[in-house]
C-alpha cells in the first residue's frame, strides 16, 4: 500500500483526469487511496455528472411569510420560504438582553425548536463520546472549560439565550427539551464535538470574468435522521455600534457561533474541518468559532483576520482551515493546535504563492482550493493518501481548468456538479450531507445561497439571492 499510495502521488495529473471522467465515484475509506484497479472502474460521465448551467438562471429574492419581534425590538426573525432571516440589535453594547430577545423570539414562533435541535447536538455526541450511556458529565465539563476563555460579551449573550430557551430547565438528557446546558452545547459544537467536511474555492484577476473576486463555501455536517436542521436554515444580521463591524453569519437559527461570516468591511470567512490526529484538549483552550466572529466583529481586512487567527492556533481545540477573503485578498488559514512539535504541521496563513506539498498540484493560476487537510509545504501528510481530500482538491483542479475566465454561474455549475444518483459521500464536492452552497460575487456584492430542503439534497439546486 505505501509503494501504491507513493506511486500515486507522483501522478496528480492523471489522477486529476480520472477524477474528471469518473466522477471520483470511487467507495474507499478516508485511510486509502484508490485501488490499483482504478481504471477497471470507470463509468461514463453521464451517469456521475450533471452539467446543466446556471448561465442565465437569475438566484431570486423571497418575501417574508411572516415576521415575529422580541419585546424590545433586539430581535426580529423574518420566516421565508428556504429560510429564517434574523435581525438582531446590538448597538447598545448589551448581548445579554439581544440573546435573551433571540430565544424570546424563536420561541414565539411556533417551531418546535427542540425537535430541531436537541436530536442533532445528540447524534453529535454520540460521535464524539460513544460510551457515555447516559450519563453526559464529560460534556458538561468540556463545555464549562470552554466557556471560560470564551470572550465575555459572547459568554452574556450565550447564557441570556439559553436561560430564556430552556425555560430553567437543567441537565443533560435527550428528552424532547431543549436545556440549559443543550442550548449552551449548540453554540459550541465544532469546538466541543467536532466539524465536518466542507470544502471552499476562490476566483479573481485573470480567472474571473469581471477580475472581481468570487468565493464559494460548502458547508457539510450532519442534517439530523429526519433533515430536521433543514427547517432552521437561518441568515442572521447582527447590528453592531460604535467602532465595531456588523456582519452577517449563514448557519442555523439560534447559532451565534461563527461558521460562516461576511462582514460591511467585505470580509468573507468559513471554517473547515482539518483532521491531524492529535488527542482532543480543551483544558485552558478558546472556541475557534467564537474567536472568528471576534475578528470579523472588530477588525479591518481580511489579512489581518487570518494573521489573528494563525496567532491563535495553539490555543484552539481543534485544527481547521479557514477560507478568509476581501476584495484584494484570499488566504487560507492553516490552524493547527499543536505545539509539542508531535507532527511537522505549522500553523499557516496560506495564499495562492505558498509552496504546496510535494507532488501536490494545483494548476490554475488566480485561484484557490479548500478541502479539509493542510496542503503548504512540509505539512503531516493527511491529504495526498485520504481519499475524500484528494480526490475532491483534483476534482476542483481538473473542473477549475475548464474555462479560461469563470463567471458565478460556472463556480455554481461546478459545486453542484456531481450527481445525487451517486452516494459515494465522502469523495464528492456536492455530497449527501451538504447542508447549504453560498457563492459571493465580490464584483456586484450579490450573495446567493442553495439550502437543502427535507428532501435532501437535489440534482441542480435552485440559489437565493440573499445579499
């Protein structure tokens, strides 16, 4: 197998041209590369790949069906047909009082919130603690010690949410209520529990038609057994004062961890899981979700949000990338949390110039890829010889190469490509548990997103314009 996956990797070009003819549709663990019969396998593009374009296909506005508002006006949620857009109201400086107004809200709404929520912070306990039978202390203590360094605006808010949602109810137990522990857990899942795939892409300059920048970011984690978190897709606008940036972050309704953020400056940022193998610690470490919505709250560019964030890596819990874009810059920040010197992994702010891993290739030039490995030069190699991380970043090469300048409609053709007929998971771009798209045109400031409904995902999703 070493001789094999060695062999590979000094093919990247025609691992690349099967990916394209095949779809990649190859069913192997994240362990292994593909097999040597891999070219045995291949079947026709038809049957892999829908390339129907969005050329022309306009993303469109929704009316609100029905708008609820806290007491105090903190707090209003718009519900639209794909989604809830929420507005909350920090120019005051309380967060207590605008999380307080955010649960008041939601619980005024007729959602069952708790059927929403309370199964999918369960099924990712499971899976990140599956010995617990029932009793849920090592949880608790993880989330006590991680809400310590959580900055104390955020800790005021959280509680003030979770006092109001919960009702006074306490403990952990999977019983149909949401509890004050459960809504404070929802806030801090991709640092207490874990992330899952996602995968991002940049365009600019010469490879974009307008020059402008184009980002897109795919956000995968489990939807629940029934796509319940298909209900709760949420947009929500926080308002800030003073000197503060306001921003907008695209997750689910009552999230107010950062996953994904665009603020006024333009700065656009999403997360995405970046597995090295080391032992979970939680002991005196931040929330990464939080620390990038401070950054996008209060600084100016993207450059200095991704330098803030490397700064901050060995006080992470887990390692990540970052897609961080404005409209002059595009970085990745490489956030690993080790500093043992255990692994050769370095925390990095990766740019379109930064030497990759040997016989990794990434052929077009004002672009950029994200998958869930770290890719820069001298890095632990968890990516050339996992299946689903390579096999994706030379998918995104092959198809990134296909046309000499990309408009939105060729970023969206390419992130929704793949055929929902297909189920091999962990290999595709547009996968079954890929939760929303957002594709941002930094040359007319539209944002559109495709949210996946109860259904499940779609051959050829329909985008909102959001923005």
């Amino acid at each position: 197998m070493v001789k094999m996956r060695e062999a590979l990797k000094r093919l990247p070009a025609l691992v690349s041209v099967l990916a394209l003819l095949a779809g990649c549709g190859l069913d192997v663990p994240d362990t292994e590369m593909p097999p040597s019969s891999v070219v045995s396998t291949l079947e026709p593009v038809g049957e892999r790949l829908n390339r129907e374009s969005y050329e022309g296909e306009e993303a469109q506005k929704e009316e609100a069906l029905e708008s609820y508002s806290s007491a105090d006006g903190r707090c209003v949620i718009e519900k639209k047909p794909s989604y809830y857009e929420v507005y909350l109201d920090y120019s005051d400086g309380d967060y207590q009082a605008t999380g307080k107004a955010y649960a008041e809200t939601i619980l005024s709404l007729g959602l069952d919130f708790s059927a929403v929520l309370e199964p999918y912070l369960f099924e990712n306990i499971d899976g990140a603690f599956p010995n617990l039978d029932g009793d849920y202390t090592p949880v608790v203590e993880r989330i006590n010690e991680l809400k310590k360094n959580i900055p104390d605006e955020y800790v005021k808010e959280m509680e003030g949410f979770a006092e109001t949602i919960s009702g006074g109810k306490r403990g952990m137990e999977s019983d149909g209520i949401i509890s004050y522990e459960e809504a404070l857990l929802m806030h801090m899942v991709p640092d207490c529990l874990r992330d899952t795939n996602c995968n991002a892409l940049s365009v600019w300059g010469e490879k974009s038609v307008t020059g402008e920048r184009i980002v897109s970011r795919t956000m995968e984690w489990p939807m629940g057994s029934e796509y319940q978190m298909c209900t709760a897709h949420a947009v929500t606008h926080f308002n800030m004062g003073g000197d503060k940036n306001s921003y907008s972050s695209f997750a689910v309704l009552g999230m107010l961890d950062m996953l994904t953020g665009l603020n006024d400056k333009g700065v656009f940022a999403g997360i995405l899981d970046a597995g090295t193998l080391l032992d979970y610690s939680c002991d005196g470490k931040k929330c990464y979700s939080y620390e990038l919505r401070y950054a996008l709250e209060n600084l100016p560019d993207a450059r200095s949000v991704g330098e803030y964030m490397v700064a901050e890596s060995k006080n992470f819990t887990f390692s990540h990338n970052i897609i961080i874009t404005d409209k002059k810059d595009c970085f990745v920040a490489e956030d690993c949390v080790d500093d043992s010197g255990e692994i050769s992994s370095k925390s990095t702010l990766r740019d379109k110039d930064t030497p990759l891993m040997e016989d990794i290739v990434w052929d077009n030039p004002d672009s950029l890829c994200v998958v869930n490995a770290f890719v820069t030069e001298g890095s632990d190699d968890h990516f050339s010889g996992v299946g689903s991380n390579y096999l994706r970043f030379c998918k995104y090469n092959a198809w990134v190469g296909e046309k000499e300048k990309m408009s939105p409609a060729d970023i969206k053709g390419i992130v929704t490509r793949e055929n929902t007929e297909w189920d091999t998971n962990f290999q595709k771009i547009y996968s079954e548990n890929v939760y929303h798209v957002i594709i941002y045109d930094y040359a007319t400031g539209e944002l559109d997103i495709c949210f996946t409904g109860t259904e499940g995902i779609v051959d050829h999703p329909k985008f909102v314009r959001i923005l």
